[in-house]
C-alpha cells in the first residue's frame, strides 16, 4: 500500500491543547499548601509531614494553637535571667538583704550620735552641741549587748571662767548602758576615759582685759606675755611672765611674776616689793653728760647716798663744773644710777622727775597701784565643770600655739546611773 505524504500541520495539531468541548481535561491530583507550615527542621513532635499528610483528609487549620506556639516562643526570649545560675541568684540576693542591714545600722548609729550630742549640751550647758563618733561594728548588736567599745567626744569653745577652752577631746571606753531597751536607756558608765584640754594663745589674746597683750611660749611650765597697757593716759610696754600650776585636780592657774612696764627710752617700773623705777642705760648716760640734771639728783641726799657721793664729793661737785664732770664721767656712776629706785624721790620730790623727763602723774599712778592690779591683767585660770567632778586634770604642759593639759578618769556616770 502506498505511504501517504507526509503532513507537517498533523504534528502541529498533535502539540496543540485539546478542545474542552470534545474532550475532557484529566484530573491532575493538586496539594494545598497549609497557611501555617512551617519547614521542616522547625516541625513540632506529632505534626505530621507533607508525605505523611497526604493521605489525611483536609481539615481547616488550627490558629489558636499557632498563636500559643508564638506565645510560648515571646516567653522564652523574655527571660533574662532564664540562663543564670540558682547559686548566683542566691548569692545576690543575701548581698542586697546584707547592704540594707548595714544601712539600717548606721541610720541607727547615726541617730544615737545625734541624742547623745542633744544630751550632752544639755547637761553640760554648752552653747553649742558637742561632736561624738560611736565606733564599733556593727552598732545594734553592741546596744543589744548593753556595751559600747568606745566613743569619741570633741567640744569647742567651753566656758571656764575669764577665758574659754578652744577645744576638749575625750575618748571614752567600755561604756556600759543603763535601762531597758530599746528606748528607755537613761544613762551610762564609762570604764575609762583619757583626752585632753587645750587652751590657745590666740583665745587668751582676745578674751583677757589685756587685748593688746600677746602670749606665747617660754618654756614647757611658762608662758610669756609681751604688748602694750595703758595706764594713766600713756602707753607702756609691758613683759610678764606667767608659771603654770595645777589647782587641785581640776582647775589651772597662772603666776605671773617678772613683771615690767616700760616707759620708752627713760625707764622702767617693776611692781612688787624690793622692785621700783630704775632708768635706763641710755637716760643714764645723758644724765651724767647733763649738768643741770646731774646736779638735780646728788642736790637730792638720799639719792646722793644711793649713788655712793660722799657729802663732801656732792658740795664740791655742785661749786666746780670741773669736779661735777669728773664724778658724774665715771663709768661706775652710770652703773650705780640704773640701779637706784627713783620711787622715793618721784613721791618726795616730784619736781626731780620732771627734769629727768619723767611725768610724776604717770608715776604716781603706777606706784598707787598694787601688785594684784597689774598680774590679774595678765593671769587666768580654769576649772573644768563641776558636772565633770570625776575627771582629773594632770601633765600640764606649754606648746608652741597654746596650753595642752591631759584629762583621765574611770568609772564615770553619765545621764542617770539607774
């Protein structure tokens, strides 16, 4: 039989879509993809995979179980202590409660200092509160034990007598609280207590009736006094020396002794007995090279006596110059004037002082007053307070800006002992 031409259109037509109206399309199986797949290496445990599904009939999905998947994951990430160890925890949680209990111990420590620094103005009269440092840690099991190991006082500026203290310190040790706890202690014993006193330079400086006086050190027991006093109208300079001494055991005073005024380049004046007004080297000399005054003072017979002028000398030197020069040139004649005390001849011969260049009023002033007039200028004193009447003062010594004396004491109530 004989083959058919080839026809390039039936190939064509083989390669074309069926027509739906002859024929119908095969079903071809389609897989829905489920809107909350997830992949494959994040599947939950009891989801089953793809392949596995396929032979599952449909179900609708399942949001409320993706929305707690997505809960439980928000939970997770969280969590920043999730990987910190239990021990750790621990450890910072006793580290908090240890930093609030050291906290409320010092909020305690601090409030007692403050009711101690009340009741120690208040018992010892002072213008302002005391300084006190509770030592010890930690403070509340010491009260609950009734004892303190030590506590700290500093007072400044406590009133004794003309002048004040510049500063008490006292350390005090194994104090015993009296009363019950926790707020009805009214008092304490101190075991023992040492500290020290100190009075400054500056202080008596300002506060002594001298003001224009200044004090400073002579040696460890004296102290030295160096200024100004007026008295009479006229400025004197005045020195004085001041020795220390314990007055029984609570109490300081001063001596003061060597005492001088000056009258500036003509003499000076020593109170007390034995001591007078003497001039000076200088005023002597010119004395001796004046003739006038020279023969003012041996005119004089009990200063002539004084000085060692015979009578005879002294009317042989009042009628020749020549012989007044040569008793009153002698170097010993200088020496003998500084020495004689002119108070008797300023009261018996006032107008021998006016020509010497001395005012007899200034005199008559200095020589009207006692002793105790000058030195209480330039003494002082103090006493601890009678509150204080079981410490004792001892080891008094000078130092280069004031007084320094120590205090001790034992077994001393404080507040009530009961």
């Amino acid at each position: 039989m004989p083959s058919r031409p080839h026809n390039p259109y039936e190939e064509l037509a083989e390669l074309a879509d069926p027509d739906p109206r002859t024929e119908p399309l095969p079903l071809i199986p389609v897989r829905l993809a489920h809107p909350e797949a997830e992949p494959e290496g994040e599947r939950e445990p009891g989801i089953p995979s793809d392949t596995e599904a396929d032979d599952d009939p449909w179900s609708p999905p399942d949001h409320r179980r993706a929305k707690r998947r997505r809960g439980r994951s928000r939970r997770r990430r969280r969590s920043p202590f999730a990987a910190v160890p239990r021990a750790l925890k621990l450890l910072i949680a006793v580290l908090l409660c240890g930093g609030i209990l050291v906290l409320a111990d010092r909020c305690a420590q601090m409030y007692a200092e403050k009711k101690a620094q009340q009741k120690l103005q208040q018992e010892l009269h002072l213008a302002a509160a005391p300084q006190v440092d509770i030592h010890g840690f930690p403070f509340l099991t010491q009260v609950l034990d009734k004892r303190l190991q030590r506590v700290d006082v500093t007072v400044p500026h406590v009133a004794a007598e003309r002048v004040s203290l510049a500063e008490v310190r006292a350390s005090a040790r194994d104090i015993r609280l009296t009363g019950s706890l926790p707020n009805a202690i009214r008092g304490a014993v101190v075991g023992n207590l040492d500290g020290e006193v100190r009075l400054s330079f500056d202080d008596m400086t300002r506060e002594l009736a001298a003001s224009q006086v200044r004090f400073s050190r002579r040696d460890d027991h004296a102290v030295d006094a160096a200024g100004k006093l007026t008295i009479a109208g006229q400025e004197l300079r005045v020195r004085a020396q001041a020795r220390l001494q314990l007055s029984g055991r609570q109490s300081l005073s001063t001596n003061v002794d060597d005492m001088s005024l000056d009258l500036p380049g003509i003499a000076t004046y020593r109170p007390g007995k034995g001591k007078g007004l003497t001039l000076h080297h200088e005023t002597a000399e010119r004395i001796s090279r004046d003739a006038a005054r020279a023969k003012a003072l041996l005119s004089v017979p009990a200063l002539a006596e004084r000085l060692g002028v015979s009578r005879a000398d002294v009317a042989t030197a009042l009628r020749s110059e020549e012989e007044l020069h040569r008793l009153t040139g002698a170097p010993r004649f200088v020496e003998a004037l500084t020495r004689v005390n002119l108070v008797d001849a300023a009261v018996d011969h006032p107008w021998l002082l006016k020509k010497l260049g001395i005012d007899p009023h200034l005199i008559t002033a200095l020589t009207s007053m006692r002793l105790p007039e000058f030195t209480d200028r330039l003494a002082y004193s103090f006493s601890l307070p009678k509150e204080a009447r079981n410490l004792r003062l001892q080891d008094v010594r000078v130092e280069k800006d004031g007084i320094r004396a120590t205090l001790e004491g034992v077994e001393l109530p404080v507040g009530e002992k009961k």
